[in-house]
C-alpha cells in the first residue's frame, strides 16, 4: 500500500508542486492549506509522514506540531525558512523528526522523506521496547521488570506496549481507546481507567515504582520518574 504524505502549506504552488512530485514517487499525498486543517487531518492518525510549513495561517506550524506531539509520533519534516536556526532548533526540541530550508531542492526532499519513513518502519521492528528497567518484548510477547515477568492479559499487554511506544507522550484516553480497543469499541472511555490500575498493579505498585503517570483531565503517561 502507497505510502500517506500530508503537506500542510499554504504557498499553494509549492503544495502543489510537492503534491504532484510525490504522486510521481507512489506515494498518496494530501493537502492542507492552514494550520488548523492541517493538525485535524494529521490528528486522524492517517498519514505515515507530514510535510510540516512553519509559517502558516490559523496556527503556525509550531504550534501545530506542539500540539500534534502530545498523541502522534507520526514523522514530521518541517519546512523552514532559509537561515531560521531558531525555527530548526525549536522545531527538532518540540519533536519534529528533520527539516528542509526552502527553496529546496525536490530530490533532498525526497531523500529525507525516504530517510524519515525508514527509520520509522525501523522503530517498529527494532526489537524490545524499553523504559528504565522495564522491558517488553512484542514478537515473545513477554514483559518484565528488572527481569522479573510480569503476567499480563492480551488488553494489559496491548496497552502497555502502546504506552512504552509513546514514552513520555502523553495520550488521552480516546486515543488509547482506539490504539487498545479499536475504533469500532462502544462503550466508556472508563474502561481505559479500569486497565490502567490493573496495570499500575503489576507494574507500579509489585515493584515499587512509578512508571505510569495521571495527567489530570487529559489522560496518561508512561515515563521514568525524574
Ligand atoms: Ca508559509
């Protein structure tokens, strides 16, 4: 299956131009032409990779990937200016993935969107996950701590690898709904709750740490604590 690209940028040529080029490549690409279209379409979780402007209209693209950064891990390239080291720096603290200086050369695009999404498929397949002490281990389907197992059901362990895999980003609970229980689950968000105890049960409390965090009217998190 063809590759998702969103582009969020408001220069419409260059969209475009951008757009046709990665057609031409096989992948699927998309457009927004303001911030807050662009961090709808990239919240929906569809897209593999964004094209990320900085200067845009309704919200900037700081902004945008600010916001985008507390539930997605989706690799962002952004788009900066010539010279905007200031862009370039707060860009890769806020979690963007790389940047491009326009005007930019199609090919060096492509180059780092093809770098950005190998790394991702990487990521996926590189082995255990690992936080502090704690390890899990999807293809043994094995977790423990400090090498104690740790006896999880499929739900316990779901939510657990979905946690160690957005590691100190915090995820509400509808977006561990759908990562966890898939779109099609109907019934209360409590549920998420529910789990989280089950596993702060397990993990926290067996082995005297503090690993999975509440934040307060927005969801949780899985961080060491420092
Ligand atoms: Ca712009």
């Amino acid at each position: 299956m063809a590759e998702r690209i969103l582009i969020v940028e408001d220069e419409e040529k260059l969209a475009r131009f951008v757009e046709l080029e990665l057609k031409h490549e096989g992948y699927h690409a998309d457009k927004a032409a303001d911030g807050r279209r662009g961090l709808d379409m990239a919240e929906s979780g569809e897209y593999d990779l964004i094209l990320l402007d900085i200067m845009l209209p309704g919200l900037s693209g700081m902004e945008v990937l600010r916001r985008l950064r507390k539930t997605s891990q989706t690799p962002v390239i952004l788009l900066t200016a010539r010279d905007s080291v200031t862009d370039k720096v707060m860009g890769l603290d806020t979690g963007a993935d790389d940047y491009v200086t326009k005007p930019f050369e199609i090919e060096e695009l492509l180059a780092r969107i093809r770098a950005a999404l190998r790394k991702k498929g990487k990521g996926q397949e590189a082995g255990p996950l690992k936080v502090g002490e704690l390890t899990l281990d999807a293809e043994r389907y094995h977790a423990e701590y400090a090498g104690e197992a740790i006896e999880l059901t499929a739900r316990e362990f779901s939510l657990l690898k979905t946690l160690m895999e957005n590691e100190g980003i915090v995820l509400t609970r509808e977006t561990l709904l759908d990562k966890v229980w898939g779109y099609q689950y109907v019934g209360e968000t409590n549920v998420v709750d529910v789990y989280i105890r089950y596993l702060r049960g397990k993990i926290d409390d067996a082995f005297g740490v503090k690993l999975i965090h509440t934040v307060r009217g927005v969801g949780y998190t899985l961080r060491e604590n420092v």
